[in-house]
C-alpha cells in the first residue's frame, strides 16, 4: 500500500499533469468510469491495471483503486498506434 501512495504523490506533482488548461486530465476516474471509456469489462480493467498496462493508485479498501484519465488517454492512444 505504501508504494501506491507514493505513486499517487508522484503524480499528483507531475508537472506535465499540472496546470495544462485542462481541468478533466487530472480527474480520477473509478473503475466503472474507466470501463465505459474503454468499452470493456471490469475484470479486462483490473487485468490492465494488474499486468501493468493501466497505472492505478489505491485510495483506500472502501474507495477502491482509481485511474487518472489521463492514463487512460495515453493507454488509448498506444492501444490506436498498434492498430494502425
């Protein structure tokens, strides 16, 4: 857990996730939020987020894990640079 947090302070005072004019970038999104984005299932969700693919931070048992959108901008455009 500890390394989670750490993550979590990490990104929260990334400069490029900072005052960039665009207030949804640094929005956390929960996991259901992240699936509709990503037009997947929960568990495909937490399968990204476990192998790697998909940075998460924990916000506690109850709150459960959280994806910045801006991960999920940058996943989807990997994701659209391999298809193309």
């Amino acid at each position: 857990m500890t390394e989670q947090r750490h993550a979590f302070v990490y990104r929260r005072n990334r400069p490029d996730l900072q005052n960039t004019g665009q207030a949804r970038t640094n929005r956390l999104l929960n996991i259901d939020q992240v699936r509709r984005r990503l037009n997947c299932s929960k568990s495909h969700v937490y399968n990204l987020i476990q192998s790697g693919e998909l940075p998460a931070v924990t916000l506690g048992a109850s709150k459960g894990k959280r994806v910045y959108e801006s991960e999920v901008d940058e996943y989807l455009a990997r994701r659209h640079d391999l298809e193309v």
